[in-house]
C-alpha cells in the first residue's frame, strides 16, 4: 500500500491527521502531509477508512 496526498485538492481541513496521526501530519503550508506513505499492521486498515472521509477526495491509496 501506498498513500499519498493531492496538494491541489487538499483543502487543510485536518480530519486525517485528527483520525490517524501516525500517518498524516499538518504542514506549514496548512496542507495535510503523507509521514508514513507504506504502513503497516493495524495502519494500514484505518488508512483505508480515512481516505473515504477526506471532503476534497484528496486521499491517493494505492494497494
């Protein structure tokens, strides 16, 4: 699995770093950041519920 995040998309609403911070994290941008792009174990399921939920469907996963 891969994730990664569409910049011009991303609208900083921040729910991905509020629901799974071990892998997303707020830039100085005020954009949302990939810090884990391959996770692993439990991550990787919760990466694939909170993608879905981003409103600007700026959320990439690749399997």
């Amino acid at each position: 699995m891969k994730i990664s995040i569409d910049e011009t998309l991303c609208t900083g609403c921040s729910i991905c770093v509020t629901e799974l911070p071990e892998v997303f994290e707020m830039g100085d941008d005020g954009l949302a950041k990939v810090i884990v792009e391959s996770p692993d174990g439990d991550l990787v399921e919760k990466a694939k519920e909170v993608g879905p939920i981003c409103p600007a469907g700026a959320i990439n996963i690749e399997d």
